[in-house]
C-alpha cells in the first residue's frame, strides 16, 4: 500500500522537484543556458527520488513502456550536459510527455479544484483539450476527441 503521509524526506523531494523546475524554467528563459538547465535536471531527478523513493524511481524509469521517455531524457540531459542545449531539451520534452503522460488526467483534475483556475480549466474550449486523447489514433493518422 502506498503511504500518502509528508515525512521530511518527501517535503524536501517536492522542494527539490520544485527547484528542478524553476531552474529548468530560468534556463529556457535565458536562451538556454546550460548551466541552469543542467541543475534544474539534476534538482529534478534527485526530487522525484526522495519523493517517491529511490526503488519507486528506478522501478518507474525502468518500466519497459517507459524505455522511450528514459532514453529520451537521458540523451537530453546529456546533449545540455555537452552544451548542445536546444537539441537536449528538444529531447528532454518528448522523454517527460512520453514518461509522464499517465499523470495529465490527475494535474487536470487537480487543477480543475483550485479555486480561480478551475473556472477557467472547466469552460468548454479548455475542457476540449483536456479530452484529447493521443493513445486513440486512428489507421488514417488522425486523431478522436471525446
């Protein structure tokens, strides 16, 4: 059973994680600086490992539906690491879509309950791409809505 209780170790992993993504955020803002992009990855990682544990983790990158995203973002990282900055966070977008693409409906449930942004994620055009469903393609390459 998973433990849903905030022990120390988890609250430092959501800051870490937290960090991650600023200093990634602050990275692509500076025209890719790398070594923003490089400790926001790293910030990352080392949060979502204290977060969910060190064998959650490995379990969760290790996945064989997952080898796609964790190779994808491993390359990433190392292209930023190089100084190939672009072409690394090129790669490192599709790795999170593709590694995290089974959470978007609970951030979209989770954002639908915050008080002035659920309104807004709760009008229909919004609602539309929150439906959007990129599993259910179709032999033609189009894509269904629901």
């Amino acid at each position: 059973m998973v433990s849903f209780e905030m022990n120390d170790r988890k609250k430092i992993g959501l800051g870490l994680t937290g960090f991650g993504i600023f200093f990634s955020f602050l990275g692509i803002i500076f025209f890719f600086d790398k070594g923003l992009l490089a400790m926001g990855n790293i910030l990352f990682i080392s949060g979502v490992s204290l977060t969910i544990g060190l064998k959650s983790t490995m379990q969760f990158f290790m996945k064989p539906q997952n080898f796609k995203g964790t190779i994808s973002f491993g390359v990433g990282f190392f292209f930023v690491v190089i100084g190939w900055p672009i072409i690394g966070m090129i790669l490192e977008t599709y790795g999170f879509v593709v590694l995290f693409s089974g959470f978007w409906p609970t951030l979209a449930v989770f954002l639908q309950r915050i008080p002035l942004l659920g309104w807004v994620f709760q009008q229909p055009y919004v609602r539309s791409f929150q439906d959007f469903d990129l599993t259910n393609v179709d032999r033609s390459g189009s894509y269904t809505w629901f």
